[in-house]
C-alpha cells in the first residue's frame, strides 16, 4: 500500500489491502472503491444489480436487508477509514451503494427510472444540500460516512416520487 504525498498518515488503498480484513473488501465496495477517478460512481453502479438480488422480494424484506447492510456498514466504514487514516475517504463505497439500493426500494422497475434514480443520488451525493454537507462535517467514522449518504438517499426518494407522482 502506498501513501500518497500531501498526506503520508493517509494510505492509498490496492488490491492487497482490499484483501487484507472483510471489513476493507466490504468498505470498498468488492473493489469498485479502487476506480482512480470517480469511486463513488463505481461504488453507487454496485447498488444496482446488488438491489436487483433482492427486487424478487416484498418492500419490507426489502428495508429489513437494507437495513441491515446500512448497520454492518457502519462496522465496515469505520474499520476500513480507521486504516486508511481518514473516516471518508473517497474509496470507500459501501455508503453509496447501500444508498442507491434504498432508493431502487422506491424506484419503478424500468431502466428509465433507474437512470433517474442513479442520477437523482449521484447528485444528491455530491452536491450535499442542507442538512448533508453538515453531517458530513461533524459526524465522523463508521456512521457519519454512512449517514450522509443516507440523507441524500432521502433527497432522491422524495425528488423521485414527486416525479412519479406528477407524471
């Protein structure tokens, strides 16, 4: 594992610490968190056919595995950050795929909408509008890297939903 310059306490992730700890291979989304440019994109494109395992199922089992993966997330986030010598860094992902498929649990079944919902929480991520951006300030480790995400999960749903419902 290499560091990268401006920082030496904050480690670059590779292959070898992706396979290091389950927690890492987890955090960094099977590998996508290791994409040079854009890993949360990588990441949130992960959500999608790992939502799709469970689209066969009602809504509730849907929230239930959801959930859950938002709570071992937590476990997986903080670990992972801790090692890498930064709570968010940018290769971890579990956040938004976890994310992207709670908005799938609200998004019509056609690849038109899935587009859209990707989009919706691709900006919603970046962009970080109130309150986001100052969760993503103050709250740190495992949960803070995972309730951000969360929130801009919200801002698509609702956005989505609006647009369903008008249209």
């Amino acid at each position: 594992m290499t560091t990268l310059n401006k920082h030496p306490q904050i480690k670059t992730p590779d292959l070898q610490f992706l396979l290091q700890h389950p927690a890492h291979f987890f955090g960094l989304g099977f590998g996508s968190g290791l994409a040079p440019k854009a890993p949360g994109t990588f990441g949130t494109l992960v959500g999608l056919p790992l939502f799709w395992l469970i689209s066969v199922y009602p809504l509730i089992t849907q929230l239930i595995v959801i959930t859950a993966l938002f709570l071992i997330g937590i476990y997986f986030c903080h670990v992972t950050g801790k090692a890498l010598g930064v709570s968010d860094h940018g290769g971890i992902v579990w956040d938004e795929i976890v994310a992207m498929m709670l908005v799938l649990a609200f998004t019509p079944n056609e690849w038109q909408w899935w587009l859209t919902a990707f989009l919706l929480f691709r900006l919603f991520d970046i962009w970080k509008p109130f309150p986001i951006r100052q969760c993503d300030a103050k709250l740190k480790n495992g949960f803070g890297v995972m309730f951000d995400d969360l929130l801009a999960a919200i801002y698509a749903i609702l956005i989505l939903q609006t647009v369903i419902r008008f249209s």
